[in-house]
C-alpha cells in the first residue's frame, strides 16, 4: 500500500533538513515508537498498535537508507515483527523537502506492508489506519520541524551532561497486561546519551515534546479510524435492535391469541 | 389398520432437539483422559522461503509439551491428495501438511504447539521463530499466465497446472454466419464456505491403532486417505464424524490438520484435539468459486441457440484440494442448462495464485455455469427485445421430449419446464410486475424495479462411478446401507452417507417405516461412523437421498424378501402365497392369517426354526450404484428494488418453484430450499473474499464477510412440480444444492434488469450498493 501525505512548515529548508536528519527527534513522531537504540543511521525499536481487542507491538528495526542533501531526500526503511505473533510490518517512507523561501513544504511518500493479523482485520480498514498513522506521523513531523525553527545549531547535542529523568527516558513500554522489558541498559545508556540535553531545568524542544508525547502509548488504530470502524459496528447494533424488535412483535402476537 | 404413509410426511427433524439446544457430541466437546491441545502456527506471508525455523523456544512455555515443524514430520507426512488429475499433463506439486522450505498463502501451516490447554497453545505459538525471506506473490490468474510471470510453484515453471477441453457438435458450423453472436465475462468472486460449527479433530491412539473424530462430511474417503498417507494400516483407523454442523463442501477435503494431528498423536502416543476459530477457518478452509468466465453465445435471430463457447480461468489457489480441479468441469455439462443447442465448446484452465486453495462448495461448477447462461440468455432478450421467459421457452426442452440427450452428451430422464415456469409466473405476478415496472420507468423514479429469472437445471446424485471413472475420479459414487430389525421389531438401519444438517435421521426413518410398515419412532438411523458403518462414500453433491435412500430401499427389500420366506415357513404356506401390507404378513385368502414383520424378526432372531439354509437375524446389505444423475430443475423469479441513488438493493419478492421429484419430506426440502438460497443470494449480494495487493486475506472475520442472516432476506415463496425421476425407483432427484444453483443469476438478473435503461449491462458481484452506484455513475458519465 503506497500513502502520500504533505504539509508545510513555518522554517527554511536547511532547518526542516537537519532535523529530518535527527532520527532522536524525527522517531518519537511515530505514534506509539519507542526508540530502543541508535547507531549511527540505523536504530532499533517499537511499535505499539492497539486494534481493537488486539495490542500489538513490532519490534524491528529501521534506518536512514539514503539522504541527498541536494534534492532534500530522505528515505527511511523500517521492518519489524511482531512480539506475540507471526506478523510482519515494512515501511520505506521518503521524505521530500522543497524550499518555498520561509517555508518548506514537505513531501512524504510511504510504501508500507503488513502482514499478519492486522492485514486481515478488514478490507480497507488497514489502509485507512495505515493513512491515519502516516498522517499522524506527518503531523508530528510538522511539530517537530516547527519547534526546530530555533535553529539546529541549538537542537539537542550529544553529550551526556546530566542523567535524563527516568519516567520520561526509560519509556514505560508496557502493553497493559503483558509486561515487556525496558530497553537494554547499554540501548538505554545510548539513547540517554544522545538526549540528556532536555534535563530538568532546562526547556529544550525535545523537552516540550516528550512531555507532551507520551511516545509509548500504544495508539489506538480503531480510535483513529474512527467512522470507518463506527460503521462496522453499525450493523451488529441494527441486528440486536432488529432482534429485539421481532421478539416484541412476536410477544405481542402471542399476547393477542391469549 | 392402515396408516397414513411417511414418505411425503412434513415430519419435524427427530435430529434437531440435539442439534439445536447444542446437547449432543460435537467434536469439540469431546473429553479424552489426557488429551492435549494443538495450535497451528501459520505463515503471515502469501508467498515466502522459510530460512529458518526454530520451535525449541516454545517448548520451554508454561504447559507445553511438544512443538514440531515440517523436518519433525518431513519422513511420514506425505502430500496432501487431489483424487482428480483430470487431465494426463496436470500439474500437480505437492501439498504438504506442514510446510517446510516455502509457504504458498497466508495461513499455511508452518508449525505446531502441543500443550496441556488451548490457550497455552495458543500463546506457546509467539515464541517459535520463523524467518521468512518474502517472495512475490502471484494474485491475478491473467498475470499469472502471461509469460515471465513469478510462479507460485517456482519448480514448475508454470502456473498452469491444466487446460481441459470439451467439444461438442460441430462448433464450426454453429458459428459461421451466425446472425446473432453475444459475448460476455462474468466473474465468480471468491467465497468462503461458512459453516456454523469450525472445523475440529481429536485423535487418540490406542496401541498402534487411531480412532479420528473430525467435523468432516467424508469419514469413509477420510479414513482411506489418511490411511495412503499416514501408511497407518487401514483398518487400525477408525473416523467417527460425530454430529457435524454443516459443511457446504468445505468438509468434504482431507486437510493438512487432520493428518497432523494423527502424525503427533502417533508420536506423542497421546490424544490430541484441535478446533479451528473462525478466523483461521475463513483463511484456511477451502474457498470457494473463484472463477473468470469468457462466456459468448451464438443465435439466429428468432432466438434459437445455434453454439455455446465457454472458456473458463479457474482459480486453484495455491494448491490442489482434493477435487478442486474437477470443480470446473462438474459446470462443463451444464453450460447448455436446459436449452437445446447444436455445439459446445468449454475450454477451462486451472491456475495457481498464492492464496488459499478452492475446491467444491455448495453447487460446485453448476452455480458458475447456470448463472453464466442464465445472465446470457437475458441479454439474448434484449438483444431480440424479445420477453427473456420467451427466449427461453423458445430453446428449452419441451418436456414430451424426454428423455433427451442434451448438447453435452447427458441424458435428461424427466423434467417439465413449462409446468415449473408456468407456476412460478403465477406466484410472481410476473405480468402485474412488468407493467409496473415499466411504469416506474416511464415516471423515472429513482428506485427502479428489477426483475431476474433462473430457469436452472442441476445434475445431482454424485454420481454413477463408470461416469466418474471416464472423467478421471479417483473415487466411486456408489452408496450403501443396511437395515436390521433386531429382536424387539425395532429397526436399525445404517447409511453410508454422513449426514451435517441435512436430515439423513429423519428422512432415511420415513423411508424405512414405510418400506417395512413400522412406526417411524421405531427406525433409528446410525451413520458416520466407520466401525458401524464399514462401507459408504459420504455426503457431497446432492447424493444422500437420491444414491443413499435408494441404498436404504434396496436393503429394506432384501429384508423383505427374507421375512417374507421366513413367514411362509411359519405360516406353512407356500412363499407365493404370502402378502406383505401394512407391516404385516398374511396368507393370500385367509382372512384371519396375520404375522407382524415384529413376530418374524424375533422367530429368525431365535432361529428355533428357520427355513432351510436361512441365516439367522433379520438384516441386510445394499448397495446402489446409479445409471445415470438425477436433473433437479424449476424456475426461480426475482423482483429487487434498486434505490439509484443510493445503490441499495432490496430483494422484494422471491418465488421458487422447484421440481426435485419425489418428495420425502416436504418441511426439510423447503429448509434445504431456504438455505440454499440464503447462499446463492449471498454471493449475488453481500459475500466476497478479498485478497490486499500483498495476498492478505482480509475477510477473515464475520464483519467483514457478509454472510446474510434472517433480516437480510426476503420471505420465499416455495412451491414444487413433481415430475419423478426415472433413474432410480424412489423418483427423487435431490435439493441439497437447488437453492444455491438457482439463486444467484435470479438475483443479479433482477438488478441488471432494473439498471438497463441506463445502459448497465453487468454489475459485479457481489451487489454490494458501493458497486451498485459506482455503475449507475459510470453509465450515467458515459452519457452525459
């Protein structure tokens, strides 16, 4: 399945390019992504989805496949599997960044497969969610890129100055029942280093953001689907309803031979 | 005393308080001390190697006690079977239960867990790991043929496993110059067969013998099978299908589950069960259909059929089943239907794809063919403007013409499609709806009134075995029963056929009690069960009553005859002598002479004094292998409503007049009716399995395959002509099928019929409103 989405960020080109070159940054734009580790344009990591009754959480690894800084391309290419399960998941997303003078009009094209239970949930619910979670990705890219206007040059540097609060760093990637382990300590350590910068007392935008993006949540994809998913539900209420209605018609009926 | 007779009696089903309220031996619920549960872990991938495949992990879960891949079992599971290789080149790769080096479609078996409960199982299955290396999927039957297409079967070098072909009469001639020349491709959407009750199996191995329980519709085929694959010796398994909820063909394979479970229960030496959830079952019980039909016709201009020109792409899916080759070819004698014509030419290629496997469900290949002509010979009307019942009164055998021997080389016994349509007509109202319809379009009114008519024929009674042997099936189609009447005067009779829903308790009851004048409550009807009934090929293609209750009535007469001579002896009178009326024997002119059929049996269950030579007990074999099939046919009319604004379509009226022969019980062979035509109009209007562009089945649950319950359809009006078949001396034909056969073209006619002036020739099934719209939108843009 192949998803475009676009937007437009307030920041020249250069800006909106360095951080689409930040995977600390550009992956907790992920809906439900934990980051487990980085090294160098690889890192490994998770992803929670909730369908439904169904919490499911890849565990995969991704990373920057090209960058071409003259045409502004990025493509990134992710696989994953599943935790509990036997499905798969791939992405190869590019993203394109076009210089419109203050602005940046981003581009981003997404080849995505599933395979396993999600893949069978429904016709078109896949892509619809699917579009929903590139959408939202988008979205938070946007954030990003926007919150990135102060400058690169003022982005979170590597450097392991002061030991990142835990509740933020050590994502609490539990899906509800079924307790999954941390992230390694030497992943942990490597990632605490590469973000240290947004320690308490200081307001870095990478601070903003994981406080206000709870990144290990599991998204719920019914909840983003939304009306696509309402009107599967519809029919199954206008059965009971119809139910319903035949057993009083019948009681009547019966209650009048008496 | 006489009483009145059974056959012909609505007796309500003496199987369906059981079956009902659910309290009765379903596999499912059978218990064994010890018994473990298996869990199927199966591919994700429509089409991927297997690089690696490690089980040991989950042999450390919580209650497991086994796992095992395709190496464990590499050396004795053998190949899955497909008992029809219906051509001599037929490529035919092996199916293996549990895949080893590469998957063909999602939902392949790959793996097992064997562990104390179903949900340890279950959850066992997350820690065996399986690397995958994804391979292109091979979807689209056309792309699949065209040259350097991927292949499924890479060893193959071809995704064709065969081409068939069938010509009949002198094709050249009916086509030159032909005034009237129409063609059209239909497309036969994928179905799932959706039987209430999932596919379940128990195994238990005691020594090294095996007794299988299985929701199969096939115990005897199943037995022999696993017995060829297994090497287990035969009669060291027994197959029990205990009651069975439904099948509709889907039960009728040898399924890599079932040999699984009997190669880890010989391994483990322990019972085994194993229940499908519905959702496994939509990806791994066969499909359905699945096919593309290039269908053109050739006629003169008063609408005779001079040819028929069929070429047919069927979808094999990954693998071949166990008749799914054939399938097609049950469709290839019934193209012509009902209508005479001078030549035929089918021609059907096989085709693999990377997705689940087909084979036989409800109609198997005469549903394809009766809607392909059906639709065809309305557009003949249109194309004559001539009334579509006309254009077919005007090809149709007339019924002082049977037995007639039709362009496909059948022979037609009995039939009269006059009498069927004539009364459905009436039932209808057709004229009052043509006029009313042309009303509605004269005003415009958005929703627009259709009407559809299916003129079907079937060839039912599956099937004489000298006819199956021509075509290359590796089975016979003979059925057997035997009747005892045990010492008490009560009657047990024992069939061949294995009954999931049909009625076999009820109606092979009615038929014994009049054939030996005892009380229906009397006649207990054991079957499916290969150590009480040791020879019998099951249930499958309208068979059970036109081959099966003929096999009862064969046997019921050798009882007979044997009680007869045993009376004459107790008598003293001479055989010649004795009557046989009302369950009683007596002595021709001795008025007071009467000797219950009850007294016989328990004087020869003594065998104090039997004649000479004559065994004791009152039983005995039959067997029947039919000459010919048996024709079921009627006439079925449809009115819908389509709101062209929205593309909704509703089924308005529905009349189905069907002439099944003889009938034994009127209540079941409506519900055989009902149901069928649930089924039939499904695939018209609401059921699909669809496949994403990656081959993910994404129909796997009941929200999103449409399978219609009561408020989805309209109230029926059934009736029947009677015109007994000549084939077999109960005169029946069969109905198992009837409903589903018919129903489909009826329906997608009426919606056609309703969008014509729109210059809507087709619309795809299934009529789904989206599909309904989008066709009034494009006519409506071509136009304007």
């Amino acid at each position: 399945m192949e998803l475009d989405h676009e937007f437009t960020v307030p920041v020249p080109i250069d800006h909106a390019w360095a951080v689409l070159l930040d995977v600390e940054r550009v992956a907790p734009c992920m809906p439900g992504a934990t980051l487990d580790s980085i090294d160098g344009d690889e890192f490994t990591g998770r992803l929670k989805v909730k369908l439904g009754a169904m919490t499911i959480t890849y565990k995969g690894a991704a990373r920057i496949a090209s960058k071409d800084e003259a045409s502004h391309t990025v493509t990134m290419e992710g696989t994953g599997k599943e935790s509990r399960g036997a499905g798969t998941a791939s992405a190869t997303v590019q993203a394109q960044l076009h210089d419109e003078g203050d602005t940046t009009r981003v581009t981003v094209h997404t080849k995505l497969n599933v395979t396993g239970r999600p893949a069978q949930f429904g016709r078109n619910i896949l892509s619809e969610v699917g579009g929903k979670l590139i959408g939202r990705f988008a979205d938070g890219l946007h954030e990003e890129i926007q919150r990135g206007q102060v400058g690169p040059e003022q982005a979170p540097a590597a450097g392991p100055e002061q030991p990142a609060p835990t509740s933020t760093q050590v994502s609490p990637a539990t899906d509800g029942d079924h307790p999954t382990a941390p992230r390694t300590e030497g992943a942990a350590a490597k990632t605490a280093g590469a973000a240290t910068t947004d320690g308490p007392g200081r307001t870095s935008p990478a601070h903003q953001r994981r406080e206000q993006r709870p990144t290990a949540d599991a998204i719920d994809l019914l909840e983003v689907a939304g009306p696509a998913v309402a009107k599967r539900a519809a029919p199954v209420a206008a059965g009971f309803i119809a139910v319903f209605t035949i057993w009083r018609v019948f009681r009547r009926r019966r209650g009048r031979h008496r | 005393m006489t009483t009145a007779p059974e056959i012909g009696s609505s007796r309500k089903r003496s199987e369906d308080a059981r079956l009902i309220t659910g309290k009765t031996q379903w596999t499912d619920n059978i218990q064994l001390p010890g018994m473990c549960y298996v869990a199927f872990l199966r591919s994700p991938h429509a089409h991927a190697r297997i690089t690696n495949i490690d089980v040991s992990p989950a042999k450390g879960r919580t209650g497991v006690i086994a796992a095992f891949a395709g190496q464990d079992f590499a050396d004795e599971q053998g190949a899955l079977p497909c008992a029809w290789p219906v051509t001599e080149d037929m490529v035919h790769p092996d199916y293996l239960p549990l895949a080893i080096n590469e998957v063909r479609f999602v939902g392949e078996p790959v793996a097992i867990v064997v562990a104390r409960d179903r949900y340890a199982a279950a959850d066992a299955l997350e820690a065996i790991e399986v690397d995958y290396e994804p391979l292109p999927p091979v979807l689209d039957m056309e792309e699949a043929l065209k040259e350097g297409a991927d292949l499924v079967h890479g060893d193959k070098g071809t995704n064709k496993t065969y081409t068939w072909v069938f010509e009949q009469g002198d094709n050249e001639a009916a086509w030159r110059d032909a005034p009237v020349v129409i063609e059209r491709r239909y497309i036969q959407q994928r179905l799932i067969p959706s039987a209430m009750e999932p596919r379940a199996v128990v195994v238990a191995p005691v020594g090294d013998e095996y007794t299988m329980w299985s929701a199969t519709q096939v115990p005897h085929i199943l037995r022999t099978v696993l017995s060829v694959i297994t090497a287990i010796p035969e009669q060291k398994i027994r197959v029990i299908a205990p009651d069975v909820g439904g099948g509709f063909g889907s039960k009728i394979g040898v399924t890599a589950e079932e040999v699984v479970l009997m190669l880890a229960a010989r391994r483990l030496g322990r019972p085994l069960k194993w229940t499908e959830s519905r959702s496994e079952g939509n990806l791994t019980v066969h499909h359905g259909r699945d096919q593309i039909q290039d269908i053109a016709i050739a006629a003169d201009r008063d609408g005779k059929l001079r040819g028929l020109r069929v070429k047919l792409l069927a979808d094999m899916g990954a693998y071949l089943r166990l008749v799914g080759p054939g399938v097609p070819l049950l469709g290839a004698f019934m193209y012509n239907a009902i209508y005479k014509m001078d030549a035929l030419s089918f021609t059907c290629s096989g085709v693999f794809t990377n997705k689940t496997p087909t084979d036989a469900y409800r109609g198997a290949g005469r549903p394809e063919a009766t809607y392909a002509i059906e639709r065809l010979m309305d557009e003949l009307a249109v194309e004559l403007n001539l009334d579509p019942i006309e254009v077919r009164r005007r090809n149709w055998i007339k019924h002082e013409e049977f037995p007639y021997t039709t362009i496909a080389g059948l022979t037609y016994d009995s039939g009269n499609y006059e009498a069927a349509t004539e009364k459905a007509l009436q039932a209808f109202e057709y004229d009052k709806l043509r006029a009313e319809q042309a009303d509605r379009r004269e005003r415009g009114d958005p929703v627009q009134l259709g009407i559809g008519i299916s003129t079907y024929t079937e060839m039912c009674g599956i099937a004489p075995s000298r006819v199956l042997g021509q075509l290359n099936f590796g089975g016979g189609g003979w059925e057997h029963a035997s009747v005892r009447m045990l010492a008490t005067g009560k009657v047990e009779a024992v069939i061949g056929t294995s009954p999931h829903g049909q009625g076999h308790d009820t109606t092979m009851a009615q038929i014994i009690a009049d054939k030996l004048g005892v009380p229906w409550e009397d006649v207990k009807v054991l079957h499916g069960d290969t150590a009480t009934s040791h020879k019998g090929l099951d249930t499958y293609g309208s068979r059970s009553l036109a081959i099966g209750g003929v096999a009862v009535v064969n046997a019921c007469d050798k009882v007979l005859e044997k009680a007869k001579r045993a009376a004459a002896h107790l008598m003293e009178a001479s055989e010649q002598d004795i009557e046989f009326a009302n369950g009683a024997f007596s002595v021709r002119g001795v008025a007071e002479s009467s000797l219950p059929i009850q007294d016989v049996a328990f004087a020869v269950n003594l065998a104090h004094n039997l004649p000479d030579g004559m065994e004791p007990s009152l039983d005995s074999d039959a067997t029947f292998d039919p000459e010919n099939f048996s024709y079921p046919h009627g006439t079925h009319l449809c009115a819908v409503d389509v709101d062209t604004e929205t593309g909704f379509v509703k089924i308005r009226k529905y009349v189905a007049v069907d002439d099944v022969g003889k009938v034994i019980n009127p209540l079941i062979v409506d519900g055989q009716v009902h149901g069928g035509l649930a089924q039939g109009i499904a695939q018209a209007l609401y059921e699909e399995g669809v496949y994403d562009a990656d081959g993910n089945l994404t129909t796997t649950t009941l929200a999103d395959y449409l399978v219609p319950s009561a408020p989805d359809l309209p109230t029926f009006h059934t009736d029947r002509t009677e015109t007994p078949a000549t084939t077999n001396p109960l005169g029946v034909k069969g109905v198992g099928e009837a409903g589903t056969i018919a129903s489909t073209p009826a329906v997608v006619g009426a919606v056609v019929d309703a969008l014509r002036p729109l210059g809507i020739n087709d619309v795809r099934m299934p009529c789904t409103p989206e599909r309904v719209w989008q066709a009034i939108k494009d006519a409506r843009g071509g136009a304007s």
